[in-house]
C-alpha cells in the first residue's frame, strides 16, 4: 500500500492522521500542531482547486483554512463539537483526494 502512495497523498493523509488522534485526550499543544496541519493542507487543496476553477471547493477548503488557522484560532469550547466538524473534514478530505 504505501508503494502507491504519491507526493500529493501526504496532504489528505496527514490531517486525516491529526484528527483521527485529536478525537483522543491530548495536551493543548497537540492541538495547536493540528491545526498548522490541517491549516496548511486546506490551503494546498483551496490553491489547487482555485487553478482548476473549482469554485465550491475553493469556498470549502477555504472554509476549512480559515477554521484551523493557529494565528487567530477559532474556539468552539466543546470537544464534542470538534469531533464532528473533525470527522466532517477528514469525509471532504478523503471524498477530495483524487481531484486534486
């Protein structure tokens, strides 16, 4: 499996991997990391979207870069509300993959 994997693979993979253990009890600054993953990643997926016209994607990661940015972070307050807007973004990460 990982002889297939590309280059591009790293950036749905790795927010995938980030959320899937935030759903775990960390310390503050695991999530903090998480959110420059995830951040970064959106912003790759938005860029590459926007050289193709894909404009709903472009609005999505977008979206999604605005929400994990560690700059000025977004505080939801509840770790229950998290994990769903977590797994949210890990299904239109995944559901994106290829269209990058």
């Amino acid at each position: 499996m990982l002889n297939n994997l590309k280059q591009k693979d790293i950036f749905w993979l790795a927010p995938t991997v980030v959320l899937l253990i935030g759903i775990l009890p960390m310390p503050i600054g695991y999530y903090t990391l998480s959110r420059v993953v995830v951040c970064g990643c959106s912003a790759y997926f938005a860029y590459n979207f926007y050289k193709k016209k894909n404009i709903p994607n472009i609005w999505i990661f977008g979206f999604f870069t605005f929400l994990y940015n560690p700059i000025l972070p977004v505080y939801l307050y509840e770790k229950s509300i998290w994990m769903v807007v977590n797994i949210i973004t890990i299904i239109v990460f995944y559901l994106n993959k290829k269209k990058v």
